[in-house]
C-alpha cells in the first residue's frame, strides 16, 4: 500500500548503512522498530550537539561521528577559563588565602627593586645640583714627620686652567667648649677649622642661618657653625635682635654669626667650627698650613685636573698627596646600602616560593574533594586533556590573581615610602613585568602536577567516591 500523502517514512535498519553517517535532519519515530544489535543511543554534547552512539557496531552519528568514531570535543579557550575559575568561585575563601602567599611574594619583589631605583635617581638629582666637579686634597696621613702642605696651596690650585675656585681649611687642633665652665671633653667630636672666605663656592655649601666669614669678620673672633656642630652645642638658630650666642674656643670666646645647612658632600665640615684664617693665626696658634684643598673644575677636564693635582701641591713627593671625589664617595655608600636589596630580593622569592607551594597545595585538595565532579565530567565525555586544561588554568588563574594583587600593593607601597622620602617615584617596568610572569609561571608550576593527578582519575573509582 503506497504511503499516505505527508506520512514520515519509518527509517529501517537496512536503510542506513553503517558506513554512512546519518544527516542530523534525518527524523527517527519513536514507533520504529530497531534491532537490538543496532540499537542506538543518544547522549547530549558538551556543545549542546546530538552525538549518537552505539554498541559495537556504530551505526552513525550525527555532527560529531562519521563511519562509527566519535570525533573528540576541543574546548575554545574562553571555555577552558570558564572552567577554570569554577572552583575559585565555589571555594573563595580558600582561594583568596592562597591567593596572599602570591601577593606577597609579588609586592615584596616590586618593592625591593622599586624603593632603591627611586632612592639611586634621588641620588642621581642630588649630586646634579650639588655638582659632581668637586675634587678634595689632603696629605697622606700617617707620615712622619707628618706632611705639610704649602700655606698658599688654594692660590697654587687656582691657577691650574680648568679649575673654577679653590679654597681651604686646616685644623687648629683648639680645644672647644659650650663655655669656659662646662668639660671640653663634652664637644668630642667637633673639629675648629681655620678657613679661607671662599669655603661654601667650593664645597656647595649654603648658610641657614646668619652669614658666612668675609672679609670684614674673618680677622675678629667670630665663627660659623656646620649643622651637625651646632646641634651638639645647642645652638639651632640664631635670636634676632639679642646677644648672639658664643663658644668657648682656644682658652678665650668667639662669637657665633652663622650655621650652616647641610652639606653632604662635605661631612666633615658639618661637624666643624668654623674660624676665620686671620683670627686662627692670631687667637688659635695657627701655623698657616691647610690641611684639607677643596676646588672645582670643569667635569670635561676633571680626571686632567686630578692627575696634576698632587705635583702642584707637593712638587718634590707627589705620592705623599691624595686626591679623591666626594661624589664618588657618596655614591658608593649609596652602593653599599644597595647590597641589602640583594637579601631581600631572596626573601621576596621565598615568599613567592611558600606561596606557590599554598597554591599547589590547594589545588591537590581541590582535585581530592571534587573527584565527584571530574568522574562525571569524564563519564560525559571529557578527555583526561580537559580535565588537565581545566585544574592547570585554576592553578594559573589563582596565581595571577594574587599577582595582580601583589603588583598593586607592591607599587602603592614604593610610590608611598618614595612620597615620605622626597624622593622621586621610580618603579621599574622590568619589575612589574617580572613579578607578573613570576606569578603565572608559579601557578603553572604549582598546577602540573595536581591537573595530572585529576586527569589519571579512573571515571568509575572517581563517581564512587564518597
């Protein structure tokens, strides 16, 4: 009997052969009759395809099977983070705990290289305005008989072609007192020097308080206080319009008319007391040989000026006078105090270490407690590759996470103890980077082993754990 106008065909087993994959429009009807030995099954894909599977003899499928192999699922990469960030959002306290460890590793790293950048360009811009074209000469000490240099050694220097100013001081060894009554031995410490009028041009040094020694005052018993000096001895400033303080010098009282400001490239003469040339050799006993030659050059014949310096000071043993850079001892002690970066850049990677191993760890329980979870998963279709994308991302994620938190802390914190300091921010883009890529290295590292184990879970064993 012909089939009635618009009735579905019922699909018999002869129809389809088993070398054809069967259209997914093809309709099967509920009513039609298929032999047990081509039974087919369906089961939903994990993108949302029908995929039709059958016993040992496949008989077709439909997107996703052809000639009786089921073609694998490959998951995009916005499936994979979904999948990933599944047990960071169903765990988020544990996630955010291990999460820290990262962060402080990481900001510990940004900090450590950020804070001595910003110290070293604060460095940098210092010795840009106090100038890097000051050279200090002194004889060598230790000699005996001790070495002397000439009593006009500034004048000599001055007349070198590339040197800018020159000026010097000498030590009166004077005994100094806060006043005649009070232990001299409570100024230990404190140096009076005999200077010439153009000290400060020299050295870069600037007056606080007050004014420095002229001509008009450096033959009178008046003198100038360094700024560490003068915090010893009380005196912080100057009252205006009352009796200006006085210092107990030599066995008679001079007169205080200035403080100076801070001079770092010139320390000892923070610690100093400051008397006119004329006045030393008249109060003080002063025998006229200066002991220490500050000048300026020109910073493209500086190291020309260094190599003929000691021949102009001490023509017949120019070995016996030694020249050095203030600059360059600034710098090195800045160098000096840069060697503790090094300590704490191990124990930033420590930290980065305990927190890798938080990670990992918390991965390991993660693939314990969710064994459920990955047996059903595999029982649906997942390859042990899913299951391995899938715990390695969480790992990778996770460890980002605290990276970026790490990253921002560690920058905040540079930005503010730079802020306190007065120093310029600085915060090394290498820095950044690193402490990112250290991070999402740490989770893949901390993830390998725990997305193995998940992927080797037997389905069956996995389902019926408890």
């Amino acid at each position: 009997m012909p089939p009635q106008q618009g009735a579905k065909r019922m699909l018999r087993p002869t129809d389809v052969p088993a070398s054809r994959e069967v259209p997914a429009s093809a309709e099967v009807p509920a009513s039609a009759e298929v032999p047990a030995s081509t039974r087919v099954a369906s089961t939903r894909g994990v993108a949302n395809r029908d995929v039709l599977v059958a016993g040992p003899g496949v008989v077709g499928a439909s997107r996703g099977a052809v000639g009786g192999v089921v073609r694998p699922v490959r998951l995009s990469g916005v499936d994979v983070v979904r999948l990933g960030v599944v047990g960071i959002r169903t765990r988020r306290v544990r996630a955010v705990l291990s999460a820290v460890g990262i962060s402080i590793g990481i900001a510990t790293l940004i900090i450590v290289m950020g804070i001595p950048a910003s110290s070293q360009q604060a460095l940098t811009e210092r010795l840009a305005a106090l100038g890097t074209d000051i050279l200090r000469a002194e004889p060598m000490p230790g000699q005996d008989p001790p070495v002397l240099l000439p009593e006009a050694a500034d004048r000599m220097v001055a007349r070198i072609g590339p040197v800018t100013v020159a000026s010097a001081v000498a030590n009166t060894h004077a005994l100094l007192g806060r006043s005649e009554r009070v232990d001299p031995g409570d100024a230990v410490g404190i140096t009076v020097l005999a200077t010439r009028p153009g000290l400060l041009a020299a050295v870069g040094g600037a007056v606080q308080e007050g004014r420095f020694l002229g001509p008009a005052t450096e033959a009178f018993p008046t003198v100038v206080l360094g700024h560490v000096a003068a915090g010893r001895l009380g005196i912080d400033r100057l009252p205006r319009g009352q009796e200006p303080p006085q210092v107990f010098v030599g066995g008679r009282y001079f007169t205080v008319i200035g403080i100076l400001g801070p001079m770092p490239l010139a320390p000892e003469i923070e610690r100093s007391v400051l008397v006119g040339w004329t006045a030393a050799r008249d109060h003080l006993r002063f025998d006229g040989h200066p002991t220490v030659v500050y000048l300026r050059a020109r910073e493209d014949a500086l190291e020309d000026v260094r190599a003929v310096l000691p021949a102009t000071l001490n023509p017949r043993v120019p070995g016996l006078v030694q020249v050095s850079r203030p600059a360059d001892a600034l710098a090195a002690k800045q160098a000096a105090e840069s060697t503790f970066s090094a300590l704490f850049l191990g124990l930033a990677g420590v930290a980065l270490l305990v927190g890798g191993i938080g990670v990992a760890n918390t991965m390991v329980v993660s693939v314990l407690e969710r064994r459920r979870e990955i047996g059903l998963r595999r029982a649906l279709g997942a390859t042990r590759g899913h299951i391995r994308a899938q715990f390695l991302t969480e790992s990778v994620v996770l460890s980002a996470l605290g990276g970026a938190l790490g990253t921002v802390l560690g920058v905040s914190a540079t930005l503010g103890y730079a802020a306190y300091q007065g120093w310029p921010p600085v915060v090394p883009p290498v820095a950044v980077a690193g402490g990112i890529a250290g991070a999402v290295l740490t989770g893949v590292v901390a993830g390998v082993y725990p997305s193995i184990r998940a992927s080797r879970l037997p389905p069956t064993d996995a389902l019926a754990a408890s």
